[in-house]
C-alpha cells in the first residue's frame, strides 16, 4: 500500500478497504443505531453493502483517497468507517468527512481519534479544498466529533441534505485562509 492507503494513530489503523470488509459494511450499516441520524445509508444485503463497497473503491482508483477501514492496532474487527469524498456545497468543490462506527465503538474516542487522523491528512493532502462535515441538528455525538476533529460551525452554510437539515462543520474555508 502507499503510505496514504493506511493511517495510524495512538490506538487505531485506518485502511483503505478490501473486498473482505464487505461484512462489516454490511453489519454496521444494518444497524439501525448507527444509521439513526442518516436512515438512507442503512443497507439491508450483502449485494447493497458490494455495491458500496464498489462505490468506495472505485473513489480510491479514481481520486487515490476516500474511505478508511478504522480497527484497534493489530485487531481483525472492524471498529467503522472513517474517510473523505469530493462534492459540492453551495455551489463550491469541498471534501465531506465521513464517519460512521459501530455502536459497541461508541463512547471510547475512536471516532474522535480517526476524524482527527483524516482531517490533518487531508488538510495536508488536498489542501486547496475545505473540509465540512454533514450533521443533524440532534446528533449532539457527531457534533462532539467534527468539533474535536478541528472543525468549526459554519451556519451560513447549513441547509437541507439527504436527510434532513444538516448542521455544517467546516475547516480550510477559503475565508479562512
């Protein structure tokens, strides 16, 4: 792997994904807790879970960045899913920082600890685009996250999104360089 297809912090090693981590694409976004505050990425098969798989490896090929695998160092259990993919916001190219881990994860700071991992990476990596994350207004967790991860709220920014009015969290805002 190249040195971005694999990130490491204190406790946690984020990698690109494999086809054997289709099973736990499947088990987390089958869980209705970790998809509670964005129900339209919930999957209900193995062959939804295959095409998302499909989806994030094909951004890696196309873009050489996106999604990562996040477990414990030297552990085979998948803890979630942490990572970036371009889009569009208010009519501007910017990176949406993803995070989604299984709910027995909660609470420890592992969400926290990739989300700071792939913001500094990106920051370094793709500088010339700010970074944002998506959050419903009630995801008070996620919210705890973003800000952890060094993102700040950008309420000029807020809107609807897929799933309800998203809350915006951003960092690398061209008003902030």
């Amino acid at each position: 792997m190249s040195g971005h297809e694999e990130l490491t912090t204190r406790r946690l090693s984020l990698r690109r994904p494999t086809a054997r981590d289709v099973d736990a694409v499947l088990a987390i976004h089958l869980d209705p807790a970790a998809c509670a505050h964005n129900p339209s990425d919930a999957l209900a098969s193995r062959a939804e879970a295959e095409e998302r798989y499909g989806r994030w490896d094909a951004l890696w090929q196309d873009r050489g960045y996106g999604y990562w695998t996040v477990r414990s160092h030297g552990a085979s259990a998948v803890l979630g899913f942490c990572g970036i993919k371009p889009m569009e916001l208010a009519g501007r190219p910017i990176l949406n920082l993803f995070y989604r881990f299984d709910p027995g994860a909660w609470g420890q700071g592992f969400a926290t600890e990739a989300a700071t991992a792939v913001a500094a990476w990106s920051a370094s990596a793709v500088p010339e685009l700010p970074l944002i994350a998506r959050i419903r207004p009630e995801n008070l967790p996620s919210q705890r996250v973003a800000l952890r991860a060094g993102l700040r709220r950008a309420e000029h920014l807020d809107g609807p999104g897929c799933d309800g009015f998203d809350w915006i969290y951003a960092s690398n805002l061209p008003e902030d360089r």
